[in-house]
C-alpha cells in the first residue's frame, strides 16, 4: 500500500510538471505572437508614413518617376509579405527603395528645407528606431520560446503537442544591416 502512494505521488508530480512546461510553452509563443504583433504596428506605421513622404518629394522632383515606382513597389511588396523571412526581405528591398528617395532628395535644396518633408522626416527616423526595437524583442522572444523547445524535459512536451519553432526576424542583405538613413 505504501509503493503505491509513492507511486501515485511520484505519477502525480510528473503530471504537475508536464502542465507547468506546457503552459510555459503556450506562455512564450504568445509572447512571440505579441512581440510579432508589436513589429507589424511599427511596420504599418511606416508604411502609411511611406505614401507622404513619396508624394511631398514628387512635388518638387516630377521627373524621378522611376524612384518613386520603386519605393511603391517595394512597400506593397512589405504590405503582402506573409512570412517573418518575406518580410525580412521585402524591408530589406524597401530600405533600399527608400535610400532611392533619400538620394534623389539631395538634389532638391529646396525640398530639404520644406517644413512637411522634414517632419515626415523626422516621423519616420523615429518610426525606424522604434522598428528595430521592435524587431529586437520580437527575435529576444523567439530566442526564448525556440530555446525551451529544445531543451529537457521541456523538448518532449513541445514535440507531443505540436510546438513549432519562430522564425527570427532577421535582415538577409549585409549592406542593409544599418539604419535607414535620412539626415541631410
């Protein structure tokens, strides 16, 4: 009678912890999906900042229609992305259509001192910084969530209810790994 005690306590106390590294499990992957969700708000937010700065900039450059059908491009492309590593890449591509823009900027004195160009400006440095905060939590969540996956116990629990791994959010092309910039 006793061994059996035992073993209904020792049964029990596994049970207890298979629950508690399932609910951590569930905890960290919708932190992911928060942290994912907080990324998309900055990113949209860039994106509805992108339209502006396009058309104050057509304003004074008509003649740059190749630029501003790059930048158009590349943010309807980071609009329908559909995976993190999509994303990843349509950013990268929209970073570069930008950096476009910003060149083309610099041969029109007068647009750099417009007062709506330079606050779109400075809305958007500001929207890029809280993107890569973003970005930067988001991957700090997946590190977590991917990293109790893998290790024991709690791999067994992830593989027996299906949890699969984030992916990060990571830029692919070197050249883009630093900041977007728009000072003049």
């Amino acid at each position: 009678m006793g061994a059996l005690v035992v073993l209904l306590i020792i049964i029990g106390l596994v049970i207890l912890i298979g629950i508690g590294i399932y609910n951590s499990l569930v905890v960290l992957r919708n932190r992911c999906d928060n942290a994912w969700a907080q990324v998309d708000v900055q990113l949209r937010r860039r994106y509805d900042l992108i339209p502006n700065l396009v058309e104050t900039v057509k304003g004074y450059a008509k003649h740059e229609r190749e630029v501003f059908e790059k930048v158009t491009e590349a943010r309807a492309k980071a609009i329908n992305a559909q995976t993190v590593k999509e994303q990843g890449e349509a950013e990268n591509m929209l970073t570069g259509a930008l950096k476009s823009l910003f060149a083309v900027v610099e041969n029109y004195p007068e647009l750099k001192a417009n007062q709506n160009f330079l606050m779109l400006q400075e809305e958007l440095a500001g929207t890029e910084s809280k993107i890569a905060y973003a970005r930067q939590f988001y991957n700090d969540m997946v590190m977590k969530y991917n990293m109790k996956q893998q290790v024991f116990p709690s791999n067994i629990i992830a593989k027996m209810f299906g949890f699969k791994e984030k992916e990060y959010f990571e830029i692919e092309e070197p050249e883009a790994r630093g900041p977007v910039k728009v000072s003049f």
